[in-house]
C-alpha cells in the first residue's frame, strides 16, 4: 500500500517492528545483543518489535543501532530558503543596522576636571 495516511495506527506500528525485526535477523543479531549495543531492556526489544512502541528514545536507539537513522533525516534537515526568501532576510537584516547615533550627549551634573 503506498499511502501511509491510510493506514491505522496499529498497523503502522506492526510494519515498523516487521521491519526492524527483518533488518536485526539479516544483521545475526540476538534480541538479547541487540537491547544490550541500544542500550535497552530485552523487553523494550521484544515490546517495539511486536509494534508496541512505548517510547520514542528506545525506537531510537534501536533504528540508530541498525545503521537506518536515515529514515529521519527529512526531519532534522534545515529547511532550505528560495532565492527571494534569501534576499529577503538579507536585505532585511542590513535595513536595521544602526548607521549613526540620534542623542546628544548629556552631561549628568558631575564637576568638570581641571585638567
């Protein structure tokens, strides 16, 4: 099925653990050697692998230890400006920049030096 919105929820969460179960048995890793290199419980392995994902940071490490964070690069990428958005905040930023002071300087009452 090619349109994820269609989906419901569990069944999106199910494909996620088929899918990194498949990717730690093509790997030969133990459940077991798995949870110990992510640095979580062999429950939170079992769990998100039935697609029970309880937390995000357990996915996480998982996803990071099986080489495949890159599934979330979209996400962390910065969004890129178009050439008119670029000039824009150029030209923005160099139209505030103070040229030359307005205030006069004012004297506070203190005695002038005899210098």
């Amino acid at each position: 099925m090619n349109d994820i919105y269609m989906l419901a929820d569990m069944v999106i969460l199910q494909k996620i653990g088929n899918r990194l179960r498949s990717l730690r048995l093509k790997q030969n890793i133990t459940q077991q050697s798995l949870a110990e290199a992510a640095g979580v419980s062999l429950s939170s392995v079992k769990k998100i692998e039935k697609g029970e994902i309880g937390t995000f940071d357990s996915l996480l490490r998982l996803l990071r230890t099986l080489g495949q964070l890159e599934v979330f690069q979209p996400l962390v990428d910065e969004e890129q400006l178009s050439p008119s958005e670029y000039y824009e905040l150029v030209h923005n930023a160099h139209s505030k920049t103070r040229k030359r002071a307005v205030g006069k300087f004012q004297q506070t009452g203190k005695k002038e030096s005899t210098w």
